[in-house]
C-alpha cells in the first residue's frame, strides 16, 4: 500500500500543480475545443477567467490529497494507510467519476476526451480496493 500511495499522492501532486492558474489557463486555451466544444466565452472574458479560478480550486484540492498520500507513506504506520487508500478511493468515485459522467451526459464535453478520465479513475479505483482486499 505503501507503493501505492507514493505513486497516487504523486500523481495527484502533480494534477494540482497543472491546475495553477498561470499553467491551467494557457492550457485551456489550447484545449477548449476538446474539453468544451460549445463554450464560447473569450479568455479574457470573465466566465473565462472563472473557470480558471474554480479549476484552480480544485486543483488544490487533488494537491492536499495527493500530499496526504505522500506523507502518510513517508511517515505514516501500515495500520493508517487503509483509511487514505479508502479516501482516495472514495473521492475518486464521488469527485471524479461522478462529475466526469455528469459532464458527458449534460453535453458539455466530449465523451471520448472525459471517458479516458473515468477510466483513469476506475484504475486508481480497482487498485486501491484490491490492496485493500
């Protein structure tokens, strides 16, 4: 479990950083067409610049997480590495795979570009709970 959690916590770690705004935004423009085909808000436009706020947010959000996972196999005990394998485990399903779905189904992304990030969720999913049985 240890393993895992390194390697979780680092890839959240580094999923948070992507979201900074200076990072995240460049980004974004590059990306829109893929991750939001009918949006048409100009980057310099407020909502833009919302949403690049709000992604920021959660970015700091997968940074904490990710941290977590890191220090608690850095420093934590085996007995505690089950609990943040089910945190992990538990928002990948309720803050990853739910909202990505959601997405997808209400036509505000492309299925093909959000489906690999549900599969990508389902993965760190299926492996925790493995290691956990």
């Amino acid at each position: 479990m240890r393993e895992w959690l390194w390697a979780v916590g680092s890839f959240y770690v580094l999923l948070g950083v992507r979201f900074l705004p200076a990072i995240n935004g460049k980004q974004l423009q590059r990306m829109r067409e893929r991750i939001l085909p009918s949006w048409t808000a100009p980057p310099e436009s407020v909502e833009f610049k919302a949403l690049v706020d709000w992604q920021w947010t959660f970015g700091l959000d997968l940074f904490a997480i990710g941290l977590v996972g890191i220090v608690s196999a850095a420093v934590g005990s085996s007995a505690g590495y089950r609990y943040v394998v089910w945190v992990i485990v538990a928002r990948e399903f309720i803050a990853g795979i739910i909202p990505d779905a959601w997405l997808i189904i209400r036509g505000y992304t492309q299925s093909s570009f959000y489906g690999g990030f549900i599969v990508l969720h389902a993965a760190i999913i299926a492996t925790g709970l493995w290691l956990l049985s």
